[in-house]
C-alpha cells in the first residue's frame, strides 16, 4: 500500500503552479535515482547477528523518535524492543529479519508502520516485480481473479477477469505466499464463467504495475474516470479531464484501487471541485501541534457538476482523506464498501542494509473531530460485492452510481 509522503512544511500557496508542483516533489522526498539493491553479500553467523542487530535497532529507533504519538498508543515501546530483538537477531535472512521487525511495528496497531527489505523497497518504488499478473479478491469463500496485467503471462494465458482461482500447484490459494521470482513457473487451475476447468502453466516475469488512469464516456453525459494514485501524473490527468469535461453534468470517479499517495497531490485534487478554498482536515504532530490543512485553488478546474464516488476495502489514505472531504462539503456520494481505515501521514526513513521503515508522523483528525484511521469511511449507499457480478462483468457499484446521480440533488443530499 502506499502512503502518504511527508511534507516539511504546510504547502506555500503558489504563484507559479510548475514550479511549485517541482518543489513540492523535492520536499516530499518524491525525486531520486532508483537503484537495484545488490546481491546478499556472504556472513558468518557472528556478522549475521551483528547486521541483523543494527538494522533492527536502526528500525526501532526511528519509530521512538518519529512516531506520531509520544505515548506509542499505550504500548511500552522499550519491551517491545527487547522482545523482539532476539528474533531478529538469530534470523537466517532477509525474510526473517523483517518478519521480526513488522512483527514489532504491528504491535503498534496503527497503519503506515512497516518495514521492506531492500529487494521489496526496490520493487515497490520501481513499481516493478517478478509476476504472472494476476490480481485476486476473496468473495463469498471464493478467490476470484479481479485483475490481470496487461502484457503479463497470465493475459497471454487468456485467464479472464472473474475467473475461480482453485488452486495453485495443487494447493490452496490461502495455505500459499503469492510473492514469485522471476523465472518461476507456477500451475494455476481454474473455473470459467461456465464453470469450466482450466489447468495453465505460467512463468513469472518481471513486470510493471502501474495502472494506467481510464476515462470514458457513459450514459447521460456522465464522465466515468479511474486513477489509482495520487501523484503528480494522476493529478495532471485529473485536472486535464475535468476541464475537458466542465459542461458535463457529473463525473464518476472510482478509488477502488487508489491506495493513496503524496499529500500535495490530494491538496490540489481536492481544489478541482471547489470554488474556493476548503479546509479538508488537520494534521497533528507528535509534539501537539496542530496543522489545519486546505484545499489548493491554483489553476483549479472549478468542476461544478455532481459527483459520485466508488469506493472499497482497497481505498486508503489520501483517498479517504479526498473522499471524507468531498462527502463533507457536499460534494459527492459515495458507494461501494467501507473503506481501508489507514489514514495517517508517513515519511520513509532508510535501513543501514538498503531497506526502508515507513513511519507514521503525523495523526489526522477529519473535518467532522472524528479519526478515520482504524474506521474507514462507510458509504452512503452500501452495494455488496457479488461472485455472479464478478463473473459476469456487471459493476454493481457503477450502476448504482448511475443510479443515484439521476435522482434530484436534494434527495441525494437527503440520502446521507
């Protein structure tokens, strides 16, 4: 998942929207040069401990100096660290030493806490990794497939969306790690829309994850559009379509994949609808203060037109900050599932080994004095997730939608 980057300082309303955005980018950490982590170096049992030590202790440390919450929700973070210490440091490898250390982060119960080992951070911010690229969902006891990549094994396969994932090299989806390496040949079996036995073999390659943001046409004038970041191509798009669409009636927007994103992204997001500036919440630090952050209006697209927006358990972040935020000043309906409920602001802090810590810096408390991390925001109108849906490509949630922007404003607006 990702998360929402840390900004140094409240965004500068600017004059000059380019180099802003490019400034914004340098203080959100969001500008490097990605490089390939280099291959695990040999180490004796003695050099094994003392690595595993000191990335530990590195990870440990930057929690009890950067956590939001100076009281750590309650939890003694210095036991925490002699209880897991021992663990981390007996791990043969990588996989055990972070198991080890998320083991402790979690014991926090507060989302945008983690640690990634250098491989994973690398894949991760490349948006790259070894796949057959396939996406799943569990619906009504069943794994269905809800995704497949575009140039991926899988589509060359010609496994479909909505298929039943039965079983991989004879075994259960849920007894199985998804994660691949490149090279790996998997045997997927599967069951069709008819309830037909498919048996394909697959080799994951290494492949991109972006998902490239969709807009289309629908019924009545209304716009549908999809983007599944919020980062400074997503808001560029965003931007370009709503102004492009400015006379139509309502847009669709669905954030059911939108994990989130970079906060100055969702400020500027955020403005496209308004007419003037709103306030979509406050940021609270670890010392107290108090951080009343607002919509950006410069070169807002001003989009006048009603508002639906699809959401479910994949929304997080800075898309429940813009959903909540929409909802509140009258914006927008929102359906689907209730969302993610991980809403707190986060920097990434580098490990001695490569890898990364994603440390949660800052609370945020909703324009109504109420926290969505640990909630999430529950729709106006609840649409449940259906196996027959899936598998026959109907988009309930769409549809209802479609449905609820054809009634009279004020009865939307009653509705809530």
């Amino acid at each position: 998942m990702l998360h929402m980057a840390l900004r140094n300082s409240r965004p500068i309303r600017p004059l000059v929207g380019s180099l802003v955005l490019a400034l914004t980018l340098l203080t959100t950490g969001c500008v490097g040069i990605s490089r390939a982590p280099r291959p695990p170096v040999a180490m004796s049992a003695e050099q094994r401990v003392a690595h595993n030590r000191k990335v530990f202790e590195r990870a440990w440390d930057l929690v009890n100096r950067k956590f939001f919450d100076a009281k750590f929700r309650g939890v003694d973070w210095n036991a925490m660290r002699d209880r897991y210490r021992p663990d981390a440091e007996k791990a043969a490898d990588d996989d055990g030493l972070y198991a080890a250390i998320n083991q402790m982060l979690r014991e926090l119960k507060e989302s945008h806490v983690s640690a990634m080992p250098p491989q994973r951070w690398f894949e991760q911010h490349t948006r790259q990794r070894a796949l057959v690229g396939l996406g799943f969902s569990r619906v009504e006891g069943r794994w269905v497939v809800t995704h497949v990549y575009p140039g991926s094994p899988a589509e060359a396969a010609g496994v479909q969306r909505g298929w039943l994932a039965v079983a991989r090299d004879g075994r259960a989806l849920e007894e199985q790690k998804f994660r691949l390496t490149e090279g790996q040949t998997v045997v997927y079996e599967f069951l069709d829309e008819r309830d037909q036995p498919h048996a394909l073999t697959m080799t994951a390659k290494v492949i991109s994850t972006v998902s490239l943001p969709e807009a289309r046409e629908l019924a009545d004038g209304v716009v549908y559009l999809r983007f599944d970041d919020f980062n400074l191509k997503s808001l560029r798009w965003l931007s370009e379509q709503l102004r492009a669409h400015r006379a139509s009636p309502a847009v669709v927007i669905d954030l059911r994949n939108n994990p989130g994103g970079f906060l100055f992204s969702l400020d500027f997001a955020l403005g496209e609808f308004f007419p003037r500036e709103v306030p979509m919440g406050t940021f609270v630090r670890r010392s107290g203060t108090k951080n009343e952050e607002g919509a950006s209006q410069l070169f807002s697209a001003r989009y006048a037109g009603r508002v639906a927006l699809l959401v479910g358990p994949a929304t997080a972040s800075c898309s429940e900050i813009f959903t909540h935020a929409l909802r509140y000043h009258g914006r927008a309906v929102v359906i689907g599932q209730k969302t993610a409920g991980a809403v707190i602001l986060s920097r990434d802090y580098p490990l001695p080994d490569g890898g990364r810590v994603q440390v949660a810096v800052e609370d945020y408390v909703g324009l109504d004095g109420k926290r969505i991390e640990g909630v999430g925001v529950t729709p106006d109108f609840e649409v449940p997730i259906k196996l027959s849906d899936l598998r026959t490509g109907v988009d309930a949630e769409l549809n209802t939608a479609l449905s609820q922007l054809r009634q009279p404003l004020k009865a939307v607006a009653q509705s809530r």
